[in-house]
C-alpha cells in the first residue's frame, strides 16, 4: 500500500492583535510623552576677572555694524580700510579683531583673509555685544 503523504502547508500566525497593541502602545506613548522644545540644558559659565595674556598686544582691528574698520594702535585709533592695512601692518605678527555681535561672519572672515594674506600669523578674535 502507498501511503499519501501530505503536503503540509505553513502555519502563519495572525498579526492583527500584534498590530492592535503596536497601535495602543503607540497611542499611549504619544499621549503619555511631553514634549518641551524649551527645556534645555541652561549653562551658566563662570565669569573671571583675570586678565589674558594677549590683552597687551598692540594692534587692533575693530570691524563696527556698518562695516567700517579701525585701527586702533597703542590706544590710539585711526579709520582704514582693508586695502590699506598692508601699508600699516608692516612687520606684525599678531593682531586682535573685535567685531559687533551683529555683524556678518563673512566681513569678519574677509578681514582674517586679508591679515593672512599681509603674513599676520596670529589673529584673535574678540565680539562685542
């Protein structure tokens, strides 16, 4: 006698109550779950009143809001223009650059450009508020 062998088809579970609490779960998290765009990490730094070793140095740029430049040496401040700096940074090696908080980064990057360009090796940067 033969015996019939039968093909045995696969079992498939059904995923409908697995996406049900998927679902419910989703649901309860959504609702449970605050979100708060404000509540951040706020750090406070601390404030010093020592003074930096580079704030002797010599030579400033100063880059105000509407763009103009100044040159401030030995405390003592001239109007310029960055075409005009090589003529009056002849044998600098390090400059300070203070800049208004508003001003464009590009204006800022330009004048370092420039500094770069004259052989000034060290360049500080200093924003004003």
């Amino acid at each position: 006698m033969k015996r019939r062998t039968r093909k045995r088809s696969l079992a498939t579970p059904d995923l409908t109550p697995l996406i049900d609490v998927v679902f419910l779960l989703l649901i309860f998290f959504m609702l449970v779950t605050t979100f708060d765009k404000y509540s951040g990490f706020k750090i406070e730094l601390p404030k010093t009143e020592a003074i930096s070793e580079n704030s002797n140095l010599e030579y400033e740029l100063i880059i105000d809001k509407n763009e103009k430049y100044f040159l401030m040496k030995d405390k003592i401040s001239m109007e310029t223009t960055l075409e005009t700096l090589s003529e009056k940074l002849n044998n600098v090696k390090e400059i300070t650059i203070s800049a208004d908080k508003d001003l464009r980064y590009e204006v800022v990057l330009k004048a370092i450009g420039k500094l770069k360009s004259i052989g000034i090796d060290k360049v500080e940067l200093n924003f004003n508020e």
